[in-house]
C-alpha cells in the first residue's frame, strides 16, 4: 500500500494519478471506479469510527438512540441514506468518506493536524455498488437488525432468504454460504444517491467496512440445543494490504511543510471548507478563518 512518493503540490497528485496503472479489467454489470481518501494525519488506519475503541458491538445500540430520540430526521425506507446522515451529524458508523475528486480528498489530507504529515489513499478499479444494489441492502439489513448480537444461523437464514431484494436479484440464498460469503466482505465500495448536498459538494463516495467470523459457537441450552449462532468482528484494512475488492489501493505522504502551500493552491481552484461545507454553521467558520489568516498575513 505504502507507496515511496511524496505529495507536495497539486501537480504532484495529478502526475500520479496520470501514471497509475489501469489495474483492472471493467466486467459485464460491474462498476469500477477510483476513489480517494485524504486523511491530515499519516499514522491514522483506514479504521471506520465504530471500528475503534471496542464500539463496534454496540454498533446497533449507537443507531437505534439516534432513531428514538430524532425519528423525523431519520426515513428508514432507505437506511444507507439514513446511516450516511448519522455519519454527517457525527454518529459512529462503519462508513469511511471517500471522493471522486482527488483535490478534495488532498484538501482533507492538509486542512487539520498541520504539525503532521498527511496522506492521500488512492482506491484504483474497485468494485462499486450503488446504494441500493443487493449487497449494500444486506449489509444495511444486517446492521440495522442483527449487528452487535450473537446471530442464530436459522434466524438470519430466514430472514435473508424471505427478503424482496433476494427474491428479485438473479441470484438467490440458498443455505448460510451464501449469506456469510455477503457478510465476511472486505468491505464495500458504495456509489451513494445524489441527495445530499454534503455528498454532491463533496463527490462524495463511501467505503462500508466489512467483516469476518470470529467464531461459530454451538449452542449447549436445552432450549437451543445444537443451534449455531455466529460472532463476527471488524475487517481491517491496514499499511499492508494491497489489494482490495478487485482493485487496488496506494497511499502517499504529504508532508506537513507542504500543507499550507497546498491550501493556497486549492484556494485558487476553488477548493475551500465554504464550498465543500455549505450549511452555515461551516460557513461562518470558514469566514472566521479567512479573516484571522488574512490579518495575520
């Protein structure tokens, strides 16, 4: 993943991506796409927020108070727009935010921590879902209803096999390898509906982290004697990881001497916390901003 080219000017990212290497091979009904990440911190993983601290079994629990407490915020006919504006009103999610727009994600890289190297990740030809393919509909399914729970094999076997989604899509659920091979993903590229003015002024796209089976344990309780209920925990991506959902990710340092040069040149294309934030809260900081650094400088 770690790729041995610094990032320090706008030329720099383009001169990158103009070389990177087409990696992937576009298939019959398969999206491919290339996203990017801008992180301000280089140490920081490619972790999803509820993957850290030990939250993620309490993924279900974070959901359920945001929909109790706010239930005209959140429509749940469409739970990854919903999961998506609990990101963005700053709920834990297993959503990472990524970009088509490279400058974006290099204006994230340099914006905060400006004490630290950035870095800029580069998903090349990944395997893209739109929101409301199969896929992304199970995983929603799975977390709005089983996530943080031991999982008895028959119930989310039946519940799966009977859902709409599955009875429409060319391909149906037959036994628990099928289901568990949905589940145990790396992760998911997803192509999110332009609805949100955050994601269209952003580009925005996002990553759904996955996850793999920590173990399958054979019930010993009279009353389910015998039953298999399934544990799972997050799928990381680390430094050292290459390879990702049929395609390819690369990550290059910014170095934090360059963060503000960067900054001015983006500023020039445009490229501001007022136009990628557009409610007004992050409007009047970016003004805030804008007059302290002119009368500093």
């Amino acid at each position: 993943m770690d790729v041995d080219v610094e990032i320090s000017s706008i030329n720099d990212l383009l001169q990158i991506i103009r070389t990177t290497p087409d990696t992937n091979k576009i298939q019959v009904n398969i999206k491919s796409s290339r996203f990017f990440r801008g992180q301000s911190n280089y140490d920081w993983k490619l972790i999803p927020s509820v993957y850290r601290d030990g939250l993620f079994d309490s993924e279900r629990i974070l959901i359920n108070e945001a929909i109790h407490k706010y239930p005209l915020e959140f429509n749940l006919s469409d739970k990854f727009s919903t999961l998506v504006k609990m990101q963005h009103f700053g709920l834990k999610t297993r959503l990472l935010d990524l970009t088509e727009n490279p400058l974006v994600a290099l204006y994230f890289a340099c914006n905060e921590n400006m004490d630290e190297d950035g870095s800029i990740y580069i998903f090349n030809n990944v395997i893209t879902c739109y929101s409301y393919d199969q896929i992304v509909e199970t995983y929603m399914d799975f977390i709005f209803k089983f996530s943080g729970f031991p999982c008895g094999e028959s119930d989310i076997l039946g519940y799966f096999k009977n859902k709409e989604y599955y009875n429409m899509s060319r391909r149906s659920i037959e036994d628990i390898e099928d289901l568990i091979y949905d589940l145990t993903l790396s992760g998911v590229f997803v192509s999110p509906k332009m609805d949100n003015i955050r994601i269209i002024s952003q580009q925005g796209a996002f990553f759904m982290g996955g996850m793999k089976i920590k173990e399958i344990e054979t019930s010993r309780n009279i009353g389910n004697y015998g039953k298999k209920y399934y544990h799972f925990e997050p799928n990381i991506i680390d430094d050292q990881t290459e390879r990702v959902e049929g395609g390819y990710v690369f990550k290059y340092k910014i170095k934090k001497e360059d963060k503000k040069n960067i900054l001015k040149e983006l500023e020039l294309l445009n490229i501001t916390g007022a136009t990628l934030f557009q409610d007004l809260e992050h409007q009047i900081k970016h003004i805030n901003k804008s007059v302290i650094n002119d009368i500093l400088n």
